[in-house]
C-alpha cells in the first residue's frame, strides 16, 4: 500500500459499548476499512471523556464505566476516505463525531520480519 504524501486523517468517535449487526461498532469499522484495502486503522481507547449529552465517561475506580471513549482512526487518500463515508454514516447509530483533516504523510512503512 503506498499512500500519497498529502493524505487525509479521519478520526471516529464512538463508545464502546455502541453496536452494528450485534457486534463491536469498532471491530467492525476496522474490518470493513480492511475489507476495503484501507492503509490501516488504529483503536484508541480513552480513560475519560463525555460527548454530546455531557454524561461523563471514566475509568475511575469509584465511577466504573462500561462506555470508555474510543477514537478509530485511519490515514487515507481523500478519495478513499469519501469511498468509505457512506458505509460509515449507516453504521452509526447511537452518537459519535467524525472528522476529516488534512495531513502530509512523511513515510509509511510496513514492519520488517524478524528471522
């Protein structure tokens, strides 16, 4: 896979607890961008954060949540990324935020093999 220099970053954020066909909304926005032979994907999982509704989020002992905040990013060319919106936008259902910015990618490098 060989990104362009100038690329996009979209970011995703959702709960852990959010669904899509019964499954982890995350786990699935990861196989479909694979599925679609995105460059890659990384999830973030926070320890506190709140969204639209202000209901705070935390990984506090005396306030366990079962909702942590997650970001799903993926680095792609901006064509690729607008491919993938739609797929996006009727997969989440119960709140999130999506943004989309520009980046300049300096290297991208897939891992040696150790022998």
């Amino acid at each position: 896979m060989n990104l362009p220099q100038d690329a996009e970053l979209l970011r995703i954020y959702i709960g852990e607890q959010d669904r899509h066909e019964g499954r982890p909304l995350y786990e699935r926005i990861i196989e479909e961008a694979r599925k679609r032979g995105m460059a890659g994907a990384t999830v973030l999982r926070g320890i506190a954060g709140f969204g639209a509704t202000s209901h705070l989020h935390t990984a506090k002992i005396l306030r366990l949540s079962e909702d942590l905040p997650l970001v799903v990013e993926i680095v792609e060319s901006p064509e690729r990324i607008a491919e993938f919106l739609p797929w996006l936008d009727n997969s989440i259902h119960h709140g999130g935020l999506v943004t989309i910015e520009p980046i300049h990618v300096r290297f991208h490098r897939a891992a040696k093999s150790v022998s």
